[in-house]
C-alpha cells in the first residue's frame, strides 16, 4: 500500500468510530444514566464491583476496576472494584480444576455479596464464562450491569428487572470496545460527581 492509501485507511477508521459512537450517543445515554444510578447506589452502601471480560474486555474490565480504586480525574477516596480477570493463580486453578466457563462463576461465588454489582463485559453478548457469572451473581442476589453489542446474545435474555444492560448499536468487535471504554469513562465521571462534588 502506499502512504497515500495507509492514511485513507487510518481516516476512515476515524471516520468509522466518531459515526458509531454519534449514534450510540442518542442510544445509550439513558442507559448508562440508569447504570450510574445502580453503581453510585451501591458504592454509597459500601458495596463493590466486581468486573469480568474476556480479550479487550478483559483489559476493558482491569482499566475499570484500576479507575475505581486509584482514581479518574481527580483526587478522592479509593473505591471498591474487583477484576477478575487478574490473578493468574485463580483462572488457571479453575480452568485446569473445573472448566474455563468457570474462571470468573467461582470468583462471583467466593467474593460476591448481596446488592454488589457484576459488571460483565462481552461484545457479542454470547460469552459462556460471562453468563455463568450472571447466573451465579443472581443467586447471590447481586445486580448486573451488561456491556454489550450486537443484539445483546445470550446475555440480553438473562438480565432481570434491577439489572442494565448498555448495548453498543454495532456488529464491529473493535467499534464496540471503542464505545465501551467510553462508556466506562461516563461511569467514572459520574460516579466521582456524585459521590465526591
């Protein structure tokens, strides 16, 4: 390819993510209203989040669960959230003892408790360790907030009243992540404006 050709793809690319991101825009903001409202209620009652993905959305959730506990955008108490998407010693255990589709359902067994919130990450919405998670979270009576896209998957048919699901209007892994990285900021700023303003 030449130059001229690499910077037509570079742009377009661009091009691509600021057109998904418009529409997500009108899609999503009641949606993660909703989200920060569930995550600032349960962080004001000393509970925590724990945050599970796979691939990006595992990187996805480690940034989050580091937001949280060190900082945003400015300085204030440290607050409660979990990766689970970390402790090699844990996800080899269980996947060499039980299954992969139990790496982050035994984490949410061990660690979660009654009106924590699971933030589950999946782009296809389809993530099988991702939905042994939400089942285990629902029996210990803990809230859901669903990143997804696509149609939402398996995942959209799970989520119960209490829970929110922000579902990315795109069929593009990459142009997903994009707007859920995004997503995650708005709880981050939110949750600092209101726990901290």
């Amino acid at each position: 390819m030449s130059k001229t050709q690499i910077i037509a793809s570079i742009e377009q690319m661009f091009d691509d993510s600021i057109a998904t991101k418009q529409s997500a825009k009108t899609a999503l903001a009641e949606p993660i209203a909703n989200a920060v409202n569930l995550l600032v209620n349960a962080l004001k009652s000393n509970k925590k989040t724990l945050v599970c993905g796979n691939g990006g959305s595992a990187a996805d959730a480690q940034h989050f669960a580091a937001e949280l506990i060190c900082r945003f955008e400015k300085e204030r108490d440290s607050l409660a959230s979990i990766a689970l998407t970390t402790d090699s010693s844990i996800l080899t255990a269980v996947s060499n003892d039980y299954s992969y589709a139990e790496v982050f359902a035994r984490q949410v067994a061990g660690l979660g408790q009654a009106d924590d919130v699971l933030i589950a990450i999946s782009t296809s919405g389809n993530s099988e360790n991702i939905i042994r998670a939400i089942h285990i979270a629902h029996e210990k009576q803990m809230n859901v907030l669903a990143l997804t896209g696509r149609d939402g998957g398996k995942i959209a048919t799970l989520l119960k009243n209490n829970d929110v699901e922000i579902r990315v209007p795109s069929e593009s892994t990459a142009r997903t992540q994009e707007v859920h990285i995004l997503t995650l900021h708005c709880l981050c700023d939110q949750i600092d404006t209101q726990l901290f303003s």
